[in-house]
C-alpha cells in the first residue's frame, strides 16, 4: 500500500515535470490529457478552456474512436461551447470548483441539478459510462478551464467507476496542469501579438494564419518523423519547438514598411528584393543561442523561402553581419542554399506557409481551392518542395484539414 502510494507520488511528480517544460499550448493540451488519461487508466478524455462565460471545448482524446482510424490518422472533432451553470456536468464544475466522480452518466440521480448530454455519444456511437470531472483552478481559485476523464478501466479493459482514493492525486495533477496552461496561454498570447505587430494585418486573421502554419508544420514534421523511426519523446520535444518558431516565421516583415506589405497589387522588381529581407531581418530577433526555441525560430524565419532546387532566397548568409558564411559566393552574389544545406524546419514550413499563403485570401491574391492548392504543391516537388516533406504533406493532409476546422 505504502508502495503503491510512492510509486503514484513520483510518477505524479515526473508527470508534473514533464509537463513544466512544454511552451506551446497545442502541445500541452495534447500531452496533458495523455499523462492524466494514463495516470488513471482511462478511455477517454476532454479540456474545456474558460472563454468568459462559456467553456470551450478545445480538445479531445477517444482511444475507441482512434481504433477505427487508419494509423497516424488522427479524431475529427467539432468545438462546441457550453455555459458555465449548474445544467452540464462541465458547467457544474466549473461554476462550484468541485471534483464530480460520477459512476454512471446514464443512471443519474434526479436530485441533481445537471444531466449528461447524449448527443456527443450518439453522433461519436460511443457509450460514456464513468466522468471524472475536474476543475483547473488557480491558486486564488479561479478556474481557467475543467478537465474531464471518461471511462476508466480496469486490468482487463472493462469499464468502472473512477476510484475516488484517486481523486487527491488527480486534484494534484490538475493544479500543475493548470499552471503549465496559464503559462502556455500567455506565451501563446505574447507570440500572437508580437506577429500582430510584426504583420499589420486585422490580428484575429493573423492569429488564424499563423496557428495554421504552425500546426500544418508540426503535422508534417510529425508524418516525416514516424517515417524516419524517431523515437515519441524526440517527436514530442521538436514539435513544441517548431509549432512556435512556425508561427513566427514572417515575424521579420515588422521590418518592412507597410506600403510594400499592404500592396493591393503584385510587387515590383525592388519591392520584392525589399521584401526578401524580411528572413533576415526575421532571423535578427533571434540571437540567443542557449535557447533551443530561439534557435529554430532564426532557423525557420531565415529558411523557409529557400527552395529545394537552390532557387530560393536569401541563400548563404549570416544573417547578423549580412556577409556570406564560410565564402559561399557565387558569380559575386550569395550562394544559394539547396537540398538538404536548407534546415528540416525550414524545408517544412516552406510547405506548411505556401499552403496556407495559397488557402487564404490576401490583400493581393483571391483563395485557391484545395484541390489547386495540391496540384501545385505536387508540382512543385523536388523543385521548390523536399520530395519527402512533399509526401509527408500529403500523408498528413486528413489530420491538416482536421486542424484547420479549428482555425477557420
Ligand atoms: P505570404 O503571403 O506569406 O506568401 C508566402 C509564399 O506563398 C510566397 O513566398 C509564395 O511562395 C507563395 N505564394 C503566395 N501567393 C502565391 C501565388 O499567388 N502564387 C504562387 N505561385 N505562390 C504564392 P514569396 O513569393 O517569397 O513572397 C513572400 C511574401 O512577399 C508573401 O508572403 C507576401 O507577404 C509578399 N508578396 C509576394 N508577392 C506579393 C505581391 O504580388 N503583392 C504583395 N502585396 N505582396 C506580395
Ligand atoms: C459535459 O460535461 O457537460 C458534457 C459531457 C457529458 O455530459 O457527458
Ligand atoms: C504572386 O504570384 O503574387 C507572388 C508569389 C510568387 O511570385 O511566387
Ligand atoms: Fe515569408
Ligand atoms: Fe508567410
């Protein structure tokens, strides 16, 4: 007993570790329902995100569902928002700050005040029976969010009631869990409106682009690497670095007077060799070399408009001094980079930007469809496109459209 009760401490304390060193708030989500879903044994799992009044439904984990997927594929879901009453079981918790264990979503007693909504099992064909619902408090006991774990197993794959002796544990859980979000959602909220600035444009399409670039990005990185048999601790740890770096890498055109950056018509010959610059300038804000996220976002902002047929730009350059690295000249101009001389993160957000560039209107260009889109990115490989980024794209693409849904 004393054992058992070690062994579940230092695995909380691991947990909790773990999940102080993640940044991105994607990331986290992901990986804290994941160590909360394993801690307590359980099927299923959701993160409600405190949006004023309201709980947003923000993601989601269902290993029965995922069971019907082909691999690598990842669960479609619909963002709903609930408000916060005593009517829902999520709404309830997040009003009382109360822990709600309930064995049997369908069996109810009638002296509640909330009832469990069917209509996720019904469209899902999933049987909820067990909800281990808790809420994300901060210390001054304000909630940001609730966390709630469905069907608990035991040994054999049955499912039970959530054992209420794991409740101060998971309580505990919870409390690290909520300070890993807050800081997530602050740097989140700090990136975005860095590029805000950085981008001029109207802040919530700004925000919308680039959570699209980076999460393509991380989709693709994650396709490439299961392909290359890296190992999940290593798969996790670069996508919570490139999901920001991705998103900051236009953060260079804060460098670029609005009149090249809100042209309603095509750039000339010089306001492009202007606009180049904005990899450069990009990589400059990044200096700290100590930093791993600091470190790719310069690798990104500088790379991801070389071309894999070395036709892109800027080609060799320090981007600090602005001189050639190691005499890369060629005919009196900067040699260019090509192949694999370009950086992974910058081969991979070369498609994840081009794509999103081409599936968004802007101030110069009307939307392609995705089908255009496609043919064009299929073209384009091995010229300006890795061939194998190229392929993890398209291996990848259910799971880009998935997460396109969310940033609409
Ligand atoms: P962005 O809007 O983020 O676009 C990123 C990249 O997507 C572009 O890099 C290009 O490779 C691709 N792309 C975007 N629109 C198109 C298109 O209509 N056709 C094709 N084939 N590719 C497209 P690129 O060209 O190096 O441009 C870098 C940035 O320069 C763009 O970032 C945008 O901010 C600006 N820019 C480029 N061309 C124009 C233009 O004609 N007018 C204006 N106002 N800005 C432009
Ligand atoms: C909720 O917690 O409000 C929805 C989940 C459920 O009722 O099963
Ligand atoms: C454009 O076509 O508007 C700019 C993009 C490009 O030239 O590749
Ligand atoms: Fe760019
Ligand atoms: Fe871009």
């Amino acid at each position: 007993m004393i054992k058992d009760e070690l062994q579940r401490l230092r695995e909380l304390i691991q947990l909790s570790t773990d999940l102080a060193e993640v940044k991105d708030l994607d990331v986290l989500m992901e990986r804290l329902l994941q160590s909360a879903r394993k801690f307590v044994n359980c099927d299923a799992g959701s993160i409600y995100i405190k949006e004023g009044d309201f709980l947003k439904f923000s993601y989601t984990q269902n290993d029965t569902q995922q069971a019907r997927l082909k691999t690598g594929q990842k669960l479609i879901y619909n963002t709903f928002s609930v408000p916060i009453n005593n009517l829902s079981i999520s709404g309830y918790v997040a009003l009382t700050g109360e822990t709600l264990n309930i064995p049997d979503a369908y069996k109810l007693s009638s002296s509640v005040p909330f009832s469990h909504d069917k209509s996720y099992d019904e469209s899902a064909r999933y049987r909820t029976l067990s909800i281990l619902t808790i809420p994300l408090k901060k210390r001054d006991n304000q909630i940001i969010g609730v966390l709630q774990l469905i069907n608990a197993m035991d040994g054999d794959n049955n499912v039970i009631a959530f054992d209420p002796e794991m409740e101060p544990y998971v309580n505990y859980f919870a409390s690290s869990a909520t300070g890993a979000l807050e800081r997530a959602q602050l740097m989140r909220a700090i990136l975005l409106r860095m590029i805000s600035m950085a981008e001029l444009r109207d802040p919530k399409e700004t925000a919308n682009h680039v959570n699209r670039v980076g999460a393509c990005a991380v989709e693709i990185f994650e396709a490439w690497a299961k392909m290359k048999k890296y190992k999940q601790a290593d798969i996790d740890k670069q996508k919570d670095v490139l999901r920001m770096a991705a998103m900051l890498h236009d953060v260079g055109k804060i460098a670029i007077s609005d009149i090249i950056l809100k042209k309603p018509g095509r750039l000339d010959t010089d306001e492009f060799e202007t606009m180049k610059l904005h990899t450069i300038y990009g990589a400059r804000l990044f200096r700290n070399p100590y930093s791993e996220f600091e470190e790719a976002a310069r690798v990104v902002a500088l790379n991801h408009h070389e071309r894999f047929d070395g036709t892109g730009y800027p080609g060799h350059v320090d981007p600090f001094t602005g001189e050639a690295i190691h005499g890369n000249i060629q005919n009196g101009k900067l040699a260019p980079k090509k192949g694999e001389e370009i950086p992974l993160f910058g081969r991979i957000v070369a498609v994840s930007d081009v794509f999103d560039a081409l599936s968004s209107q802007r101030c110069y260009k009307e939307a392609w469809t995705e089908e255009h889109v496609c043919a064009l990115i299929r073209q384009e490989k091995g010229k300006h496109f890795d061939p194998e980024i190229v392929d993890s794209f398209f291996a990848s693409l259910p799971n880009i459209r998935s997460v396109y849904k969310r940033y609409e």
